[in-house]
C-alpha cells in the first residue's frame, strides 16, 4: 500500500514511549508500537527506541534504536544481544560522557563502531547518533562536533527533559543546527518535541520547541538565512511564518532526520490540526 504521508513527515517521529516522561511499561509500548503499524499513519513513526539493558525484554523482532548506556565500551554488547534476538537495529544513540574531553570521547564511540561493522556486528548504512552534551565551552562542543563529522557518525541533540535546563534556548539551538550544518552532518533531536509549534507547558511552566519550527528553521538555514531569522523561527508561537514559507519542506529531512518522542500521537495531531496532513 502506498504510504499517504509526504516525505516530510515519514519517519519523522521514533517511538520513545518507554522514556521519560511517558514511562510507559516495556510490553505496553511494544505491544502499542505493533498495533500502530495497520493505521494510516503508520509510516509517521520511525524505529522502536529503547536502551540496552531493555533490550532483551521486548520479545519478537523489531525495528530498534538501541541506545547505549555504558558508554563506547558497551557497543559491541549492545549489538550482540539485539543480534541474538532476531532484531533488526535502525540507528545507535549514545551520549558523550568525558566532559573534560569531549572529542576525545567521540572519537572512542567512533572507534568502537567501525569495530563493531569489522566484526560485522552492525552494518556500514546504520546510523549512530552521538548526543553531545551542553556544555560552557563552546569550542570543546565544535571540536566534539569535528570528531563525529569526521568519523561519518550523526549528531544528536538533546532539546528537553524533566528539567527546565535541559531546554537549550533557542539561540543554543540555532547554533547546534548551524554546526551540524556546516559540517554537513546529519541530526536528530530528543525530548520535549511533541508537539509541532514552539509553547509553553501549562503543568511545568518550561518553554518548549516545536518539531515544526526545528525542521522549517533546519530549512532555512540551510538556504542561508541568517541566524537571527533562524532563531525566530524556532520562537515563533504562530503557525504562519512556519506554513507559508513555500519550501518543500522534505529538503529539510535530509538534516533533520527525527525525533524521539514519547507520545506520537501528539505530533500526529498537530500534523492534522496544522493541515499538514490529511486522513485519507
């Protein structure tokens, strides 16, 4: 069957559920993550996100994105016990943890994935997203940058959670997707994406971005807006300057690649309520 999504849209969304602050229950969100593959919809939702010590508590083979939690030694582990289950792994995640040496720690998770692909553990065209931290200084985070660009991997950014500092102003963020940009590497995003525009959280008070306002302000930058238009894009709480930009906004997929989100629901809604998408 011919998927009714756009470009834009297909794969957009990787199904985080079991993360904070869905918490959902392992077999729950396996189970829901099944049944989602008959709607209409389906192909909205990427890859079934969970971390390694999880992984062998999700039974049948699935689509994965394995996030690795012991760091660049424990990807060889990761990848043999998804091997043994049968599961097919979409993307690595895994986030820097040397603080004091940022690019040197890149540089290890890149070593231990081309060790992996030797030992045919993974495959050359899966992708590893490697999440830096925010940190004060900003050149540690560029030569971080430099280290995973140089190595072919991705970038991940984290752009929410359950704490305020968590959410990278936009400013930080412009510039995060300015360098993943001038590198000419591709990135995805985590936490606090629900919904598509950028707003204020009733129960938290935090100041969310919107995955819309991420992929059309990806857009623009890419065709060389300059970054104070950038970073209005990623504030901007009205939908218009976000609908009536005239791009194919699929061009910005190819930076932009996704998100995790724990609901995917939520951004299916926007999706419709926006026009964006149509229900056949």
């Amino acid at each position: 069957m011919t998927s009714p999504l756009s470009p834009a849209w297909s794969g957009l969304v990787d199904d985080a559920a079991v993360f904070p602050p869905g918490n959902a229950p392992l077999p729950d969100a396996v189970s829901a993550h099944r049944e989602r593959r008959d709607e209409w919809w389906a192909d909205l939702v990427g890859s079934f996100v969970v971390t390694d010590e999880k992984l062998s508590g999700v039974g049948d083979p699935l689509p994965l994105s394995v996030v690795v939690t012991g760091g660049a030694g424990a990807v060889p582990g990761a990848l043999r016990i998804a091997g043994r289950a049968g599961h097919t792994v979409a993307g690595l995640e895994i986030a820097l943890r040397d603080l004091d040496d940022l690019a040197g720690n890149a540089r290890r998770v890149a070593a231990a994935v081309d060790a992996a692909a030797v030992e045919g553990l993974l495959d050359d065209e899966v992708p590893t997203y490697v999440e830096l931290p925010a940190v004060p200084d900003a050149g540690s985070w560029l030569r971080a940058a430099d280290a995973v660009a140089e190595s072919g991997l991705r970038l991940k950014f984290r752009t929410g959670g359950l704490e305020a500092h968590l959410f990278p102003s936009a400013t930080t963020l412009a510039g995060w997707v300015d360098a993943a940009l001038d590198r000419e590497t591709p990135f995805k995003c985590t936490a606090g994406l629900h919904h598509a525009l950028a707003h204020t959280d009733d129960a938290t008070g935090f100041a969310h971005h919107g995955f819309l306002n991420v992929l059309v302000a990806t857009l623009r930058a890419f065709d060389g807006a300059a970054t104070d238009e950038v970073v209005a894009l990623l504030e901007a709480r009205d939908p218009e300057p976000l609908l009536t930009t005239g791009d194919d906004l699929a061009r910005g997929r190819r930076w932009f690649t996704s998100f995790g989100s724990c609901s995917v629901t939520e951004p299916l809604d926007d999706l419709l309520a926006l026009g964006l998408l149509e229900k056949p």
